[in-house]
C-alpha cells in the first residue's frame, strides 16, 4: 500500500457531522480547537479563513486534519462570535451575519473523527491546512466525493456507514496526495513534505511495502540513492522524524490497529511489524506508548464501550 493511502488506512475516518455554513453583510466566527478533523467547500460566494490568512472562493475546499481551531469571516474588521462545537451539534445549518439578509456565502462544513490511538502520528505526518482552489484539476474530483458523502449520509440505503468511511477515505487521499506547493498546504515537515521528494517517496514506499524487514539508516538510504548522511538530514528535514524513528512509529500504529481491531497472540504483532520476539515487541511498544500492548487493549476496548 502507498504510504499515504496507508496512513488513511490506519486513521479510520468516519463522518461525524456536516452542515451548511452561510453569511450575509459583515460577519465573522471564531471556531474552538476539536479533536476532529475539518472539511470545508465553498458552495457560494466567498470569505477569509484564519489559521493563517486565505482567501476561500466559490468551489474552493479547505482541510484541516489536525484541527487546531479556526475563525472565518467576511471582513476583518467584523466581530468575531466565539462557537463551541458542543453549541451548533445536531444543526444543519448555521447563519452568520444579518439574520432578514439574502445570504451571500455558503460552504458546507464537516468534521469527521480519526481513531484516537493513532491521533499523533496525525499531528506529526500531516498539513495544518490544504487549500485546494477551484482552478485545480483536484477540486472536482472532491466536490463529486463531497456530493456522494452528503448524498449517503443523508439516506437511508442499505450500508449506508460502511459506503460513507470508505468515501471519506477517498476524499482524504485526493486532498492529501498532490504536493504542498500544488495544494497549498502550509508549508511545515510532513508526509506530504517527503513525498515530494522523489529520492525520499523511494525510501518511503518501501518502508511501508515491507515494515518487517530490518532497516537501517543505511538500507534506506540506499533505497533512496542518497548518501546515509545527506539522506539522513534530508529525511529529518521534510519529514521532522528520524528516518528510523518514522520506521518505529509507523510500526506502533500498525500494532495499535492490530491490537484493536484483530486481537491476534503477541508473538504474531511482533513478526508483523519486524520484532524478533513477543518480548522485544513489548519492551519497544512500552516504551514508545507508556503502557503494555495488552494493557492498551484492554484500556482501549474498555474506552469504546464507555463510548457506546
């Protein structure tokens, strides 16, 4: 698998809410920091968004994998209404600015939740924000997953959920897999940093295609046709991880995924993901997440039935 499709992958998004934004006159919003990530498509007219200053038009979409809180608005000098998600859930829509205006800015927005084992590996690997404008070729292709979403979301067929997670999983990977400077991400180490980078995308995407194997900053360097120094530095630089800290928190995440979903013996994790023992597995994965692999499934499965 890609390494960003496998990321996606071990995330697991699934939709959380959706609503329809919209503004008439001067207005502005300030949205508190959440958990879950946000999506944004401007359906008309246009506004500022502030996680830093852009401009979103007419069939622009925005996301914010981790999201760190948010104002828009239409002008900079217009107040800004402070909003708690607790506040707007179960709305559909929501209305800045002058209540008895014609609207003159419409965006459907929507958030949407990531497993919360591997919320950090979210934080490191990903953009603050993509801004993919209206002219790009990928704009498109996100309004149609957009227009599907909204459309299953909102009906009553068969599989409904299950049709909905793999069609986020979709849109994540259009939005995420073009390059920083083709989307606009803010510019900051990540995934999409390394993989821009063809020499690095070469070590990257053998990682994931075998996680197992024994690497070394040497083996990977080779891969990438760099010298150990320059593509050690290199790595560090786009990625903002070591090369061989990347390859022990990309194992981490896959065992958490295991642990979670599948529940097999330790000793089958450990060969997985490339440790030699159910021992040694242990001993990297108490060290890397604070806890006993079996403490954190039972931790974990204890979480979800609170949660349901």
């Amino acid at each position: 698998m890609e390494p960003l499709a496998a990321i996606v992958a071990a995330l697991r998004p699934r939709a959380a809410s959706a609503k329809i934004i919209s503004g008439a006159g001067k207005w502005g919003a300030r949205y508190s920091q959440v958990d879950n990530a946000g999506f944004g498509l401007v359906l008309s007219g246009e506004c500022w968004l502030r996680v830093e200053p852009v401009r979103l038009a007419e069939g622009d979409f925005v996301l914010m994998p981790p999201n760190p809180g948010f104002s828009i608005y239409s002008d900079a000098e217009a107040e800004l209404v402070h909003l708690e998600p607790a506040a707007t859930a179960g709305l559909t829509e929501l209305h800045h600015g002058e209540r008895y205006c014609v609207e003159d800015f419409k965006l459907l927005g929507g958030y949407f939740c990531f497993e919360p084992a591997n919320a950090t590996l979210l934080a490191r690997l990903l953009p603050a924000l993509v801004h993919i404008r209206r002219s790009d070729s990928a704009a498109k292709r996100l309004t149609s997953a957009i227009d599907l979403i909204t459309d299953e979301a909102l009906g009553q067929r068969p599989g409904r959920d299950f049709v909905v997670e793999r069609l986020i999983e979709v849109m994540l990977v259009e939005a995420l897999r073009f390059r920083p400077d083709e989307v606009k991400a803010l510019a900051r180490p990540g995934l999409l940093s390394g993989l821009a980078d063809p020499n690095l995308a070469k070590a990257l995407r053998s990682i994931h295609a075998d996680v197992a194997r024994h690497w070394t900053v040497a083996e990977l360097s080779r891969e990438a046709g760099l010298s150990r120094s320059t593509f050690s530095d290199r790595f560090t630089h786009r990625i903002g991880l070591a090369p061989m800290e990347y390859v022990i928190q990309w194992r981490m995440a896959l065992a958490k995924t295991l642990l979670l979903y599948e529940c097999p013996p330790l000793e089958q994790v450990a060969a997985a993901i490339g440790y030699e023992s159910a021992s040694a597995f242990s001993t990297a994965f108490r060290k890397q997440v604070g806890q006993s692999p079996s403490h954190f499934a039972r931790a974990s499965a204890k979480r979800d039935t609170l949660v349901q």
